[in-house]
C-alpha cells in the first residue's frame, strides 16, 4: 500500500510538471547542478559507505564510484541540458484535410517515467535533469550497491524542489528491494513506461515480468570486426580504446572477430591490451590462439593472459577486464557471428574497403554500427544529444542513445468546423 501512494503521488505530480515553464525548469536544473557542488562533500561521504561495501577489484567499483571530478561532469551536464531546446509541444506533423479538419500532431510527454538501474549513482541526476526538463515525473529503483549515494542524491534535489516551491514528488526513489521492482513493472496506470539500465538478467526480469510498456536498454555484446582490409593504424588504438576506456559500461568491446587472412597481426592489435594496466585477459578461439602462441616472445611474457575461449566467451558481456577473439574466413562469417551473438547495441567494421565497409553498415541489425571507430561513442553526450537516459537496444520506439527527444510520445490535436463523418 505504501508504494501505491508513492505511484498515486507522482502521477498526480506529473500533472504539475505541466504548469511549469521551461524557463522555470532551466533555472531549477541550474539551482541542482549549484548545489551538487555546494554539497559535494556530502555526496562523495555517502558514497563512501556504498564503496565500503563493495571490493575494489570488482569491475562494478569504477561504476559506483563518485569523485570530485565525477561531480564537476554531473553537473555540467544538467546545466548542458538546462540549454537545450524544449521537446515539449513541437509540431511534428500539420495538415489540413479535403473535409477542411486540421490536424496537429506535437510532442507530449509520456507521464511518468519508471527506471531501474544498478550501480550507478549518476543515473539519478540524469535520469532526473531529462525527465524534468522533458516535462515528466520519474520513479527511480536503484540497486543496493548505491541505496547511500542514491538516498543523499534524491533529498539534495527535493530540497532545491521544496525550496523553489515544486512537488518533490516529480522524482521518487523507491526501497532497493525486489519487491519494489517488483511493484514498479505491475504499477499500470501509474507508470507510463519503464526503462531498465543494467545488465542482461535484469532486462530479462523486466521483460518477462512487467505488464507496464518496457524500452530495453543497456544490454551491449558488442563486437569490432577487424577486416582483412583492416589498418593497423586505426585498428590498434580504436581496439584499446573500445576495450579498456571504461570495461563496466555497455558500450565496451567484448569480442574482436579477424578475418583469418590479418592472424599475423593479431599481436600487434592486441599487445595494449596485454600491456594496459590492469591487463586485459584474452579468450581465444583455436586459430587466434594458434597465432598468438607463434610469437613466442609475447607469448612467453603474457601466455596466462592467453587462454582457450569457450561457447560461453562468446555472446558474454564481460563487464571486465575479459575478451574473447573469434577467427573468420569472411566478412559474410563475421556478419553471421555478430547476427548469432551480439545483443543489437553496437557494433564496429575496421576496414578500408568502401565496399565491406558499406555492406556491414547495411547488415548488421544493431542501434549503433561504426566504421574505423571505437563503439566506445555510443553516449548520448557524445552524439550532442546532452545526458542520457540509456542505449534503447529495441526496434519499436526510440532506438540507440535516449536523450530528451526519445522521453517524448506525441498526440494529435483535430480543429474542425462542425465536419461530421459520411
């Protein structure tokens, strides 16, 4: 019952966030984005007693974990977002009919907007600053991992909220429990749509449990496909780079495909990855082991980095600092492997052939697909979109990175004349 009346109150605080200006949400995002930093001893305390809890080897630490630095980011982009253009009430379509009715369709919010997510503080302020400025309340589920981080995030924006005279209950942090999911994905009529962030077993909670619209994302097997036209000059730092910037976020290479006839550069492409710090541990198939056993010198100094990979290296989203590498005859065979194993989030082509280059953009079925570039840019700060809610990895509705345009529906407005139907 308790949830409930959390559900009822931020539905009926929806209803405000329409009465609100967009100049008013500006100016509040920027009173938020003041007092991260005003309050940023707090901040970085509370998350102290989430990372106490967690070891620091695990990939998930650099996740949780809020800085000085961190703080600064977080609240640059809400006043990045604070800049952007209203989504609200654009008009998409207008046209007039032979009958004389006027048809408008413009951009609405969806309502209410429900997140789940896990160790990422982060996603509190930005799931917050997208929302608000889009014209929507939102239900927030954190995982446990970040219940200190998330509770002290939650009350710094009610108190800018209360003070500038907004029903707090525009953003709600339910209990890290699983009967809270539990009750968000069955609360129709309250939640509008529901927007899981995490790993592959949480999103498949959510969609075999949730009676309330799901937009999947987060999820991402992704793969680079180093062509047999590959350049090594590319190749070898966009590699490192997908793989090690940040191992624990969605966008992260978890698979190198090569084509057979580029194995004699396998070492080259890969010996960053031995060399970075901590060291990425490979997971080969026969003939990249094969290849990599054959420079002996490398072999020798890394080989219990070196390992024999399994059906489960491929098609796993390591989250770690884990690849496996898959050997192919073909562009048509990496194609294939990608259809078999990726999770439809993104996927990169290294390759000066215009011609392979082109076929692989056109194939493969996934949100983001890259040619001689890092899927390490599949961020909607990155494409210019501001914050983000999360990497929509489905076909129906929005798709790849959700900014403020994608926490939009619309509806269509009819002006008539007493026109009535034959």
């Amino acid at each position: 019952m308790e949830l409930k009346e959390t559900f009822q109150r931020v539905k009926a605080a929806s209803k405000e966030l329409a009465l609100i200006s967009d100049e008013r949400k500006n100016a509040i995002l920027l009173q938020v984005a003041d007092a991260i930093i005003a309050q940023k001893d707090m901040l970085l305390r509370e998350n102290a007693k989430d990372l106490a809890r967690m070891e620091q080897s695990n990939p998930l630490y650099d996740r949780l974990q809020l800085t000085d630095a961190r703080l600064e980011g977080i609240a640059s982009d809400m006043r990045h977002v604070a800049t952007l253009e209203n989504p609200l009430g654009k008009v998409l379509k207008h046209r007039t009919l032979e009958n004389g009715l006027v048809l408008t369709r413009i951009s609405v919010p969806f309502g209410v907007i429900g997140v789940i997510y896990e160790a990422r503080p982060n996603v509190s302020f930005d799931v917050f600053s997208l929302c608000f400025k889009s014209g929507n309340a939102c239900v927030l589920k954190g995982g446990r991992d970040a219940d200190d981080s998330n509770r002290a995030i939650i009350s710094l924006i009610h108190e800018v909220l209360e003070r500038e005279g907004v029903n707090p209950a525009v953003v709600e942090l339910l209990p890290a429990t699983h009967e809270a999911t539990g009750e968000m994905l069955n609360a129709v009529g309250y939640i509008d749509v529901c927007i899981p962030r995490g790993g592959k077993k949480l999103i498949q909670f959510v969609r075999d449990t949730a009676k309330v619209p799901v937009i999947e994302t987060g999820a991402g097997v992704v793969n680079t496909y180093f062509d047999e036209f590959g350049s090594l000059e590319i190749g070898v730092p966009v590699i490192h780079n997908a793989k090690t910037r940040r191992v624990s976020v969605c966008n992260a290479l978890d698979c190198l495909i090569i084509h057979e006839k580029r194995l004699q550069d396998l070492s080259k492409l890969i010996k960053p990855l031995l060399e970075h710090n901590p060291a990425v541990t490979l997971y080969c198939d026969e003939a990249s082991f094969e290849a990599l056993k054959n420079d002996s010198s490398l072999f020798a100094l890394h080989s219990s980095l070196i390992q024999h990979a399994t059906e489960e290296s491929f098609g796993t989203e390591f989250m770690d600092y884990k690849m496996a590498i898959k050997t192919v005859a073909s562009l048509d065979e990496a194609l294939q492997h990608i259809d078999r194993y990726g999770s439809g989030h993104s996927e990169s082509i290294i390759t000066d052939s215009a011609e392979n280059a082109r076929r692989f953009q056109q194939e493969v079925d996934a949100a983001c697909v890259y040619v001689n570039a890092p899927t390490s840019f599949t961020d909607g700060a990155q494409f210019g979109l501001g914050a983000e809610i999360g990497i929509s990895t489905q076909k129906l509705g929005p798709r790849g990175p959700m900014a403020l345009e994608e926490m939009c529906t619309y509806k269509w407005l009819i002006e008539g004349n007493g026109q009535i139907r034959p």
